[in-house]
C-alpha cells in the first residue's frame, strides 16, 4: 500500500506523470504529451512517454526512499533532549549515584568479610566439598569420584556422605550468618533503623 499524498504513489497510480504541488495534484497524460509534440508520429510519442513515465516513477521512488531515510536517521530537538544518553545529569544525580555506588561497595565489602568469615568455621572437608559443589558446579557423584583417585581408600567418600558433608557446611553457613545478622540488630535499632 502507498502512502497518500505523496508524489511517487500518486505517481505510480496514475496513468500520467503525476505532481503534487501543496493540495493541488497535476498529472501530465500521453494526450498531454501527444498535444505537446505534434512532430512526433503517435507510436514514437507513446514509446518516449512511457520512457519517462518509467523514469519518473524510478526517480519519484528514489527521492522517496532519500526522504525517508533522512527522517528515521533524524531526529527532533525535543526527542534529543529527552533520550537518556543525551541528557546530563544534575549534580545532586552525580552525588546520589556516587553515594549509593561507594554504599554498594562498601556492603559488598562486608557481605565478602562475612562469608568468609563463615567459611573459616568449616572443617577442611567440608571446605572443600562445599566450594567444588557451589564454586565448581560438580554434582555430589562428581565430588565422591573425585575423592576416590586421589585417596582410594579413604573412609566418607560415599555419595551420601559427601551430600551430608555438604548440607552441614551449608547449615553451619546459614547458622553463621544468621548470628551476624542478629549482632547487627541491636546496632540498627540504636541508630533508628
């Protein structure tokens, strides 16, 4: 479907070379043509019309497809303004963002310290089952063959114990941290919070 109003869809869908010039429409047809060169024999008049009919419509496409190109690469001054790369930020938007990132930083640093902390209360065995299953990704079948080549005759590298020795870790972690959690409170509580 064409737009409307617009000099290559008139210009296509009419017989005649085709003009849109403010709202009014001008279409230029073969009897145009034929009254305009009386010289020319008819069929040497239809042949040379047609010829520019082909061109015209080829040129009223290409200044089309020109214009729409111009407009969905361009944009309005108000569009500008209110996309999100092209604004600046306030300097109280700088200030908020720089405080909420250093916060971050900061809560992550304490999330870090605390979860080592809890790590450091695992026994070695349980460590290290604990970071090849969460850190590693291995599957507990995974973990107890793993034990297996390394110490082929060491007692606990059944799957059931290694699934138990992880589910200690992961109830000594959360115990941890709970109890952390709790320390804080009274801490909170004092600065209204």
């Amino acid at each position: 479907m064409f737009r409307r109003k617009n000099d290559w869809s008139l210009n296509k869908t009419s017989e005649g070379i085709a003009y849109l010039n403010g709202d009014s429409i001008f279409v230029y047809t073969l009897e145009d043509y034929i009254k305009d060169h009386p010289e020319m024999l008819e069929d040497e008049a239809q042949e040379n019309f047609r010829i520019l009919k082909e061109f015209s419509d080829e040129d009223y496409h290409t200044m089309d497809l020109d214009e729409g190109t111009y407009y969905k690469r361009t944009i309005a001054l108000e569009d500008f303004e209110r996309r999100p790369e092209n604004a600046t930020p306030s300097r109280e938007d700088e200030l908020i963002e720089a405080i909420d990132h250093q916060e971050h930083l900061n809560l992550r640093k304490n999330m870090s310290t605390q979860m080592l902390a809890a790590l450091a209360t695992l026994t070695a065995k349980q460590l290290r089952r604990y970071e090849l299953h969460v850190c590693d990704g291995l599957k507990v079948t995974q973990i107890a063959e793993l034990e297996r080549i390394e110490t082929p005759n060491a007692l606990g590298t059944t799957h059931q114990a290694i699934s138990a020795s992880i589910i200690a870790a992961e109830k000594r972690i959360e115990k941890f941290l709970a109890k952390q959690c709790q320390n804080r409170q009274p801490k909170l509580s004092a600065l209204g919070v």
